[in-house]
C-alpha cells in the first residue's frame, strides 16, 4: 500500500521549536543535517535562507504544494479545536493559547510551503521513507528526527523502530530523536529495547533534557554517536 496523503495530519514545527528540541547551537546549525520526517517544518526553509546544509526526508514530499496546501487548510482548524481539548497534557503556556500555537505552526507551515517548490527541483525535500534513505554511509554530520519516532509507538512497530535508527546511524555521524514519549504521554516501549539494539551495534545513546517541552513531560532527546 502506498504512502497516502489522507493518513497524514500536516502540523510543522518552526525553526525556533527544532533548535529547542535538538540543542542546536550555532556550530550545529553549520554541519550538514538531514531532517527525517520533517513534512511541512519550516526547518529545511529557514536554515538554507541562513545559508545552511540540510535535505529534508518525508514520502509527503511525493505530493505537490497544492495538494499539501489543501491538506493543511482541510485540518488546521480541526488541529487547533484539538489542542483546545487537549490542553491538560500540553504546556500550552509556553506559547500562550491554542490560537496562538496555531499561528505559529501555520506560519511554519506557510515557510514550508513557499520554500517547496524551489527546495525539490534543489533536491532539499526528497520523497523517501524510513526504515531505508537514499544516502551514502555517513553522508551527513547530523541526522534529525522529530514527533516521528517513538510518538507513534502504537503505528510503528519495534522492528521498524530498530531498522530506522540503525539506519539514520548508518547515514550520519550523529543522530538526534525528539520526543521519546508516545501519543499517550508514556515514554516509548520501544525506547529501551532500542537503547538495547544501538549498544549490541557499538553505538553510544545518551538521553538528555532540553529546553523545549509541549507534551507535558516530553522533554528528553535521544543522541545517538558511533562508540569510538
Ligand atoms: C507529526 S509529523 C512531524 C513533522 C515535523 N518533523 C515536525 O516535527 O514538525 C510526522 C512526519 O513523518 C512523516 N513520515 C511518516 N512515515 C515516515 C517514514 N517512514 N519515514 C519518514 N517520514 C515519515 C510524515 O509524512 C509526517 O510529515
């Protein structure tokens, strides 16, 4: 079965929330990054506005600016009704109500979308998937996952778990996830028998506290390096 874009609840993170979520400093934001799963981020527009080095990996990409527009406009309201309802496990103080939040990812999203057309024939937005990318072995300084892994626990399976961080570690010196709860706010089950399968493969995962935090109590990143 192919990659449907009805499956897909478009909700992109601006660059200010990857930069929380990841620790990025100043000397990151130069490496080369490829950000898996980025759908419509703003990440991959504004870092190559600041002239940085980043291809962003999502099957969304498949689809036209057009189709991903209307997808966007379809459920945006929806998405906002949503954090209203939910508002008991989000620190939505951080960002003052869900209208405002809904601003903001929207502004994201609009980035995305002014910056897509340009950024696929650039080939910075590649329509590939996980658990298998078209990269060479280490062609990035730094792989990016967000609110992919581990948050949808329930949908991808262990397995798939394993099989994709293994390969973001296969095609980037460093792999940073981001969050490591799942969609009912529990940390992963597949966290630790992950941690498991990095350390039989010789890498070193080291799970830190970072600034950002929406899902109350997701505020742990997973940064994964080869062991010396
Ligand atoms: C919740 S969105 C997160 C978007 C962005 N990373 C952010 O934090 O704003 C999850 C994204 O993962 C993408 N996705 C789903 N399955 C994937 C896979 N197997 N490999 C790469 N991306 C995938 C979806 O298309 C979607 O854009």
């Amino acid at each position: 079965m192919g990659f449907n874009l009805q499956n897909v609840v478009p909700w992109g993170r601006s660059f200010d929330e990857y930069c929380a979520m990841f620790t990025l400093s100043e000397l990151d934001l130069q490496k080369s990054i490829v950000g898996v799963g980025d759908g419509p981020a703003s990440f991959n527009a504004v870092l190559t506005g600041q002239g940085g080095q980043i291809i962003s990996a999502d099957p969304v990409y498949a689809f036209n600016s057009k189709q991903i527009r209307q997808r966007i406009d379809a459920l945006f309201n929806d998405m906002v009704k949503q954090v209203a309802a939910n508002a008991d496990n989000l620190r939505l103080d951080k960002f003052g109500s869900a209208d405002a939040l809904g601003k903001i990812r929207m502004q994201a999203m609009n980035q995305f979308l002014q910056d897509f057309d340009k950024g696929k024939l650039q080939d910075r937005y590649l329509d590939s998937e996980l658990p298998a990318l078209p990269f060479d072995k280490g062609q990035f300084d730094l792989a990016l996952c967000s609110h992919l892994l581990f948050l949808y626990s329930e949908h991808l399976e262990l397995d798939f778990h394993i099989e994709a961080v293994l390969e973001l570690c296969r095609v980037a010196k460093e792999v940073r996830i981001f969050p490591l709860l799942d969609l009912s706010h529990r940390t992963s089950a597949h966290l630790e028998p992950v941690l498991q399968a990095l350390a039989q493969s010789d890498f070193i995962a080291n799970i830190e506290v970072v600034e950002y935090e929406f899902q109350i109590g997701a505020n742990q990143m997973l940064r994964i390096q080869p062991a010396k």
